[in-house]
C-alpha cells in the first residue's frame, strides 16, 4: 500500500549544523496495517509524516500509495497534498470554530477537488462518520462546544469522511488527560479496525505504540533503530536505545563464556554472577555485550533471614525500594556488585524495605543485545 525508500531531509541551523530531520529511512505498510513511529523529540517520525503528507519536500527518496508516486528525486515528482488522497489528523485538532460539527466533517467534501458531490451524497458521508465517532447527535452544535475528546472524534470523523486511502495521525492524544487518553486510544483502534484504512500513527508515548500498533518503528536521530510488531520490538530490543525507551528494563554488561550461534542459551561473566541468556546472532567467546531482563519477568522470593546460595539464573539481595502502582509493585533490588535490579510483581507478595530476596529470572527472558 505504502512505500517509503531512503527518505532523506536535512534542516541546518545558523551554524551550518544537522538538527532533525531524516537519514534514509525506509519501511512498507500494507493495506489495513496500523503503523506507528515511535521515538523521542526530534527523531524524525514527524519529518517522515509531514514528508508523506507533502507538507514538507524531501531532499531524495522515494513515497508510493497504492502504487502511485508521490515524491520521487530522481523523477522529480512532488504531488502536492491535495492530490495524494490522505486524510491527516493534528496534535490541536484543527477545528474550525465558527462551523458547526456538521460543517467541520463536510468541509474536506466540499473542497474536494476530483469531483462535484451532491448534497445527498455529502450528507450520508458525513452522518456516517459522525454516527462511527458517536457525535450524529452533536450535527447541529458549535464545534467549540465540544469537550477535547469530542474534538479529537470531529477530526477523526473529518479526516475519514473522503474516505482517503491513507490515514495520517500526528500525536493525537497529548492534549487528552490520561484517562481520555486511554479510552480514545480504544476509540482510534475500533475506527481504523472497522473502516479498515491505512493508517501511520506518529507518538512519543510508548504505551500508545504498543497498544494500537500492528507494527511499529522505532526511530532515533533520524534514523530506524528497530522495525516489528510491539511483542517482537518489547521482548527482543536489538540495540540498548529500544531497551531503554521501550518500557522499564533492566540492562546489564558482561562478557562472553564461549562461543554462540544464532537461537544459542549461553552463560555471560557479570559483575553479579553468571547469568544465562538467548542469543539472536553468532558471537566469539570473549565480546562484551549487553543484556536485557524485563522488570516483570523477574519473580521475587523472600529468603527469610536464611543464607542461601543462589539458584541458577538467580541472584540474592535486599529490597532497598518499593513504590505501589496499582495492579503492581515496583521493588528496587541491591545486590551482590553494586548492581540493582528492578522487579515488578504483585503487591500481594508482601516484601518491605530491607527484605532479603531471591531474584530469579528465565534464561528464555533474559536477551542479549548483539548490534
């Protein structure tokens, strides 16, 4: 459906400096495929959205819709955006204040540029959308009377109503509470679902990426730092950047015990022990790497005051913290090495500060980062 290939824009400060913007960033969505960037502030997921929208002109590469292009250097093509039959939804909405809700969905069909529609027409597209979003009721009201969540469904319902082959979503929900946040999440994944369009999501927010996406990249400094469903990019980070900003982690450094292939459990020499973990890629006995152990796949054991050696995959400790989160605890673990770890598991555990622990992880669920 989508195709970028080697997307490249450059901005330069005053100073002749790189600052944002892309580095030959490639990826496919097929049809019906939830896409998201994902990436701190100043990666490039927004250059590489406003570059597929034609708001911004790349330097080089290539964009293709359903087979169409849409920028292409090499042949000079540069479609602008009315042309390119994408709907686009902002971080501020973009309401036009002085329409009514009806107005703002129908807007985009009465400037449409391929084609009169009549006024049935528009007014069965429009209801629809309306009624997808749950505003039918609200046709007739002033756009600015609109709680935000309500908005955020009118540039949902006005971005659908051309019924576009692509659908672009820039930050969304920043400006929605957490709780609205939440359920409007739901919301978009019911909408994209149900019509079945094509959408690329751009956010900051982790928890957004991987609750929405069917695939997400994962991008930094311009470039894609990892590609994959959200349960591939989560359990399996092929960099210490995705470890770190995709959820808490625990990661760790140490060396080798011996060789490995590709699919291999190995033992690795820390400074907390020998740990055994899952290895992706062949490496040589002797390279320093580094680990992954998520919080939640670390199961905690009250020692009882008893010395006991640890199990294999294990390591003895005290809880030196321990924050309440709900339907979890988060326990911050000091062990042998100067080294914490950070556990997360069910407050009904009942460990307090200063508690000795056994700390125990699968080798299955510890995984070695090989870039």
């Amino acid at each position: 459906m989508l195709r970028v290939a080697n997307l490249v824009k450059q901005y330069i400060n005053e100073a002749g400096e790189r600052k944002g913007g892309v580095s030959g960033v490639s990826f496919d969505v097929k049809e019906g495929e939830l896409f998201t960037l994902l990436g701190p502030s100043g990666c490039g997921k927004t250059t590489t959205l406003r570059s597929i929208a034609g708001l911004e002109h790349p330097d080089s590469g290539l964009i293709q819709l359903a087979g169409r292009d849409l920028f292409d250097s090499r042949a000079d093509v540069q479609l602008p955006m009315y042309e390119r039959d994408i709907g686009m939804v902002f971080q501020s909405y973009a309401i036009w204040p002085h329409m009514s809700v009806f107005e703002n969905a129908a807007y985009p069909l009465r400037t449409r540029r391929n084609g009169h529609l009549s006024r049935e027409e528009i007014e069965s597209r429009v209801m629809r959308s309306l009624e997808m979003v749950g505003l039918s009721e609200y046709r007739n009201r002033s756009a600015t009377k609109l709680s935000g969540g309500q908005q955020q469904r009118l540039a949902l319902a006005r971005a659908l109503v051309r019924e576009p082959k692509l659908l672009l979503l820039d930050e969304p929900l920043s400006n929605l509470d957490a709780l609205l946040r939440e359920q409007m999440r739901s919301e978009i994944k019911r909408l994209q679902s149900e019509w079945g369009v094509t959408t690329i999501y751009v956010t900051h927010d982790q928890s957004e990426a991987m609750a929405l996406s069917d695939r997400v990249a994962v991008l930094n400094n311009g470039v894609i730092a990892q590609m994959g469903t959200p349960i591939d990019i989560y359990d399996r980070p092929r960099c210490e950047f995705v470890a770190n900003f995709i959820g808490r982690t625990n990661l760790l450094r140490g060396k080798l015990a011996s060789q490995v292939r590709a699919g291999d459990i190995a033992a690795v020499h820390t400074s907390i022990g020998t740990i055994r973990c899952m290895f992706s890629s062949s490496m040589t006995a002797g390279h320093q790497i580094s680990f992954v152990i998520r919080p939640e796949n670390i199961e905690l054991q009250p020692l009882n005051g008893i010395l006991s050696d640890a199990a294999p995959n294990s390591v003895n400790g005290h809880i030196q913290g321990k924050v309440f989160l709900g339907e979890v605890a988060e326990y911050t673990i000091g062990v042998d090495g100067d080294q914490n770890l950070i556990a997360r598991t069910h407050p009904s555990i009942g460990l307090n500060r200063g508690d000795r622990v056994r700390a125990s992880f699968p080798e299955h669920k510890v995984i070695a980062i090989c870039d």
